[in-house]
C-alpha cells in the first residue's frame, strides 16, 4: 500500500471566508465535481477517474474502496452529496467541534 495520505484540515479556514453557507455551497461543487453524471453519486469510478484533481493520484484501489466505504452510510456503494457532505465534515475535527454554531448560521441565514 502507498504512504499515508496526509489530510490537512483548510475547512475551518474555509468557513471563516465563506461563512457557513457559502462552504456548504463549495462542498456541494466538489461532490459534482466528483460525482458519475449518470448515476448522480461518487462511485469507484468517479473517484478513480477524479484522483488527480484531488492531489491524490498515487491512490491504489484498496484505499479508493476505503474512502468510500468510510463516508457509504445506506450500503449502496457508493456516496450522495449527503454522505460525501457528511464524510467531509467528519475529517475536519475542527469543523465537528464547531458544526453546532456553523448549523444555527446557515439556518439563520435561510430564514
């Protein structure tokens, strides 16, 4: 298997330009970015096919299959821009410790 993949955590800084709304927007631009036009979900494919523009392209299968079983939460083998959302805020610690305040802002700005 390939070194570790080093994740370092832009989300927070992110939030802070954007505001809540506005990184919701970008996550939703990346799961279309990566998504299989077809089936409206990343796939093994698309995020194969996808790696470079992530900076990952020295990913092996293994660790693909791995990604998106980390972030499958229905099973279907694959990710919906909720699961993609979600998987990307559960590998920013610093946006979960402040999901709370970061929620309450979006809504407030629904509204």
């Amino acid at each position: 298997m390939a070194d570790a993949i080093v994740f370092e955590d832009f989300f927070p800084a992110m939030v802070d330009k954007l505001g809540a709304e506005g990184f919701m927007k970008e996550l939703c631009n990346g799961f279309r970015l990566l998504m299989d036009g077809e089936k409206g979900m990343i796939t093994f494919e698309s995020l194969k096919r996808n790696l470079a523009l992530l900076g990952l392209q020295d990913m092996d299968d293994d660790e693909v299959v791995c990604m998106l079983r980390e972030g499958d939460l229905n099973g279907d083998g694959g990710l919906d821009e909720m699961e993609f959302c979600t998987l990307m805020f559960r590998l920013s610690p610093a946006l979960m410790k402040s999901s709370k305040s970061l929620l309450e802002e979006a809504l407030v700005t629904e509204m």
